[in-house]
C-alpha cells in the first residue's frame, strides 16, 4: 500500500511540472502545483503551493532577484498550513538578504513523546490501539511572524545576521469531539499531572524572539549548492520585559558541500547544535524549534521527522541541549528541457543521527501516586543515559525545476524501535 501511494504522489508531481507554462529563465518565472504529497507524520496533504520568482536580466540564474512563496494546505491527520515568504537580496541596499515568513500552523494531533529521548518510554503498540491511539498526541495552533536579515562584511564572504520572531502558541488536549472519537488518556496530560509541564505553558503563550549572528557563506547557489560553506552562530533571546517565559537559546550551523562528479554528484551534511543559555527554563513547547536564518518548510523542529532525522517519530528526541547530524550524497541523473523550461531528476542516500547533549530535568521521584501504577512505573523508571544515538537511514527523489523550486521525496528507516519504524515525506527542497 505505501508503495502504491508513494507511486501516486510521485506521479502526480511529475505531470504537474511538465504541463506547467513556460517561464524564462530572465523576468518571471514560477512554480506551481497542487499541494499533494504525503507526510508519515502528518498524513496526505492537500492544497495549493505557489512560487514566484524575479530573475532580473537573469545574469546571475540561478539565483534569484526577488522569490513570493504561498501555500494554503490540509493534511488528513488534521493539521494545516498557511504561510506567505518573501524573499530577496535587492529588497534593501547593500545586497541586504531579506526574509519575511507569516505563517499559521495548526495541528489536532501534535506529536508528543516526552523529553530526553528514550527516557521516555515509547510503546509502538500505543499507536495500533483503539483507546491509546492518541496517547502521544495534543492539539497545537501557531501563529508565527518571523523577519530575518542578512548581510555581508565588506567584499568577503563572512556576514551577519539578525532577526525577530513572535510565536503565539495556543495548546490543549486533542479534542475528542472534532475528530469524533471517544476521550482518551494522553502523556501530555501525564506530563501536566507530574508537574514536568509547568502551569504557566500548559496552555501555550506569546513568545518574542530577538536574533542576532554571525555566518560565512561560500554556497555557489541557495537551493541545490554543489560546493562551499554555510556557518550560522546565532544567539536567540526571549527576554523578560516583553516575554512571561524569558530563555535564551544559541545554536552553531555547519553545512558542507563537495563536489565528487561535477554537475551530477555532491556530497553534503549539515552539524547542528544548539542549547539553553542561562538559568532560564525554555517552555516545553519551543525546545523542538530549530534555530536557523532560513526556513526551507514550514516548520523547522526535532529531533525527528521530515526536518531533523527522517525516518524517526516527529519531535521524539527533546532536549535542553543536542547535537544533529545529517550526511547526504546526492546525484542527478538526468537533465532536460521540456517546454523551454529545465528540468532535472535525481536521487539522494542518507543518514541522519542525533544525540541529547543534556536533559529536561525530571524528577521521577516526586510524581503523585495514582491507581495507573503500571502506567506511571513504565514512564518512571527509565534513567537518562549519555551517548545515545537516534538515527535513521534512507534514499529520496528529487525533481527540480529551475533548479529553486525543487520536488522532494524522501524515505527514512528508524534503526531503533524505540525511535519509530519508517517515515515517508513528499515536499519542497532539499533539507538543507
């Protein structure tokens, strides 16, 4: 069955792309499809996703002078999506890159596995039964606007960057009555009942983020580079005059691409790390959110799912601190011009790993005595371990037309099942 809907997607994708208008490749051009694709974690999505681009004189094509991004989305698991980008480096003086995203996102069933990895125990069986089949879900809206500002240091390829972003987060328990099942226990509510979520972000909250970093970008093109570097530092700050929940977070990107046949076949990977600053708690709601200057989805969180570690359950590696590793070879095998448009097929092979640096404190010990001993002793008497990997391997597709709007599929295998089984994403562009 997975195979026949991977095929459906796939084909849907293709002869959409091929029936498209012309654009040149100076002036206007786009992208445009119907949002069709499928997330393990999200289920099938339906919708609408548009790409405009201003290519100028298009002396500088691949590269882009202007990008307008919009979708409006559904995914059966009953999330949506909309979001509006703006994107360009002529916007402002001085080659200044802008970025602006709004965004609302909701989910009925967000994903929820508990902090630290595999001290939170994960029953798989949990998932194919009738009365906890929601067991590790919560019902999350976020509404999301974010400003993001890049720029070089004189001639060289070392820059700057800063930003600010305000989240507002709405959260509950999955609603019963919207999905039209019976009332379930949730380890959300375990988790408010344990005191491990506070009172105060049980139910969400205003979060104004302030960014400031420093980068080195030596990529030869944004969406599909075939060589050089891409460094972030970057320190994010929630501070307490214009925040109820202050922290600060720092994260160091590394991305890496090598050109092993040229034009054809690239490996890349991308370190990520990231951490809590302070004595400040970070609210459990914004530990998933990866830093970074640049969203290539909707949402950039982990560990796990389509963003972080394909193939392991979205948001199942939570920590106060971690490190993210992806390695990636990637190779186009066939290119051609249909319509006077480019085109190019190609496949990827990778492997995806991540590890909790230091963890959401729990304190077992203090967690009230009710009549659900099985249930409390199974999520109570894990111990938090160092050098715990949770890694996934996998092979995509990847149609990319204009060589910036690019069709991505991807298939993870989990190599642990306490980590998940597989997952299967049908999206935009390359993860990084």
């Amino acid at each position: 069955m997975k195979r026949k809907l991977f095929f459906i997607a796939v084909t849907l994708s293709v002869s959409i792309g091929l029936l498209a208008e012309p654009a040149p490749r100076t002036g206007f051009g786009f992208g445009a499809l119907p949002a069709v694709s499928f997330d393990s974690d999200l289920g099938f999505q339906y919708g609408a996703i548009v790409n405009l681009f201003d290519y100028g004189d298009g002396t500088r094509f691949p590269r882009y002078d202007h990008s307008l991004y919009l979708e409006w989305s559904r995914f059966t698991k009953g999330s949506q999506t909309m979001r509006i980008r703006y994107d360009s480096d002529r916007l402002l003086p001085r080659n200044i890159r802008t970025t602006f995203d709004v965004s609302y996102l909701t989910d009925q069933a967000m994903d929820f596995f508990g902090f630290n990895g595999r001290q939170s125990f994960f029953d798989p069986d949990f998932l194919n039964s009738p009365f906890l089949n929601f067991f590790y879900k919560y019902d999350q809206r976020m509404f999301r606007a974010k400003a993001d500002f890049q720029g070089n240091i004189g001639q060289s390829n070392f820059g700057w960057l800063a930003g600010y972003t305000f989240y507002n987060f709405r959260l509950r328990e999955v609603q019963w009555e919207n999905l039209g099942i019976n009332p379930q226990n949730t380890l959300f509510r375990e988790y408010m009942r344990w005191g491990f979520i506070r009172p105060e972000e049980a139910e969400g909250g205003k979060i104004n983020y302030f960014k400031v970093g420093l980068q080195y970008d030596s990529r030869d093109q944004f969406a599909f580079p075939t060589r050089g570097i891409w460094t972030e530092a970057a320190l994010e700050t929630a501070p307490g005059f214009v925040n109820q929940l202050p922290h600060t977070k720092f994260a160091l990107i590394h991305r890496q691409y090598f050109t092993l046949i040229p034009n054809r076949m690239v490996f890349a990977y991308r370190l990520h790390y990231q951490t809590t600053i302070g004595a400040n708690r970070t609210p459990f709601f914004m530990q998933p959110m990866l830093i970074t200057s640049f969203l290539t989805a909707a949402r950039a969180e982990g560990l796990g799912g389509r963003t972080s570690i394909r193939g392991v359950l979205r948001n199942r590696v939570v920590g106060d601190a971690f490190a993210l590793g992806n390695f990636e070879w990637r190779y186009n095998f066939l290119d051609f011009v249909l319509w006077n448009q480019n085109f190019t097929l190609g496949t990827n092979v990778f492997f995806d790993t991540g590890t909790i640096l230091r963890p959401i404190e729990l304190n077992f010990a203090d967690i009230p005595a009710t009549e659900n001993q099985v249930l409390d002793r199974r999520f109570s008497s894990r111990e938090f371990k160092h050098g715990v990997f949770h890694s996934a391997v996998g092979a995509g597709l990847k149609i990319g037309w204009n060589q910036n709007f690019v069709i991505s599929v991807d298939f993870g295998k989990a190599l642990n099942e306490q980590d998940g089984n597989t997952g299967l994403y049908i999206g935009l562009n390359y993860l990084f």
